[in-house]
C-alpha cells in the first residue's frame, strides 16, 4: 500500500491458472478502490482486509493450484 500511497498507481489484482492441459489463463480483476478516509492505521487495516479477501476468493475457486505453491515455500524453511 505504501507504493500506492506515494504514487497513486492502481492496485490491480492479476491471477494466474493453469487447466489440466497446461494452458494458462489469466484473470484481471477490477482495480481495488483504497480506502483513505481514517486513521492510518485503520485504513492499513481495512485496505490489508479487502486485498485478503480478494486473494482468498480466487483460493477459494482454484484450491488445488495454491497448495503446491505454499508447499513449496514452506519446504525452504
């Protein structure tokens, strides 16, 4: 958010999947409206809440494809 805040550029929200023939398609969501009318802090919370539940919306459509890509980061650890 703070590249945001200091450049005013859009958060666009861009997802990748891959079908069971190894096409991709991408998805571009609309851009994200940020919230600035708080506190800070409570605008950090409510931004940070709504990017969440974008990302956990396309999680939700396309499980199978996130469970190897945090498999995969945790394995490093």
């Amino acid at each position: 958010l703070l590249f945001f805040e200091r450049s005013g550029a859009a958060i666009l929200p861009i997802f990748i999947s891959k079908d069971q023939k190894e096409h991709y398609q991408i998805f571009i969501e609309e851009p994200f409206k940020i919230h600035g009318q708080r506190s800070e802090q409570e605008n950090t919370v409510k931004n940070i809440a709504g990017l969440t539940k974008i990302i956990e919306g396309f999680v939700a459509r396309y499980p199978l494809q996130w469970g190897g890509w945090l498999n995969k980061r945790w394995a490093s650890f």
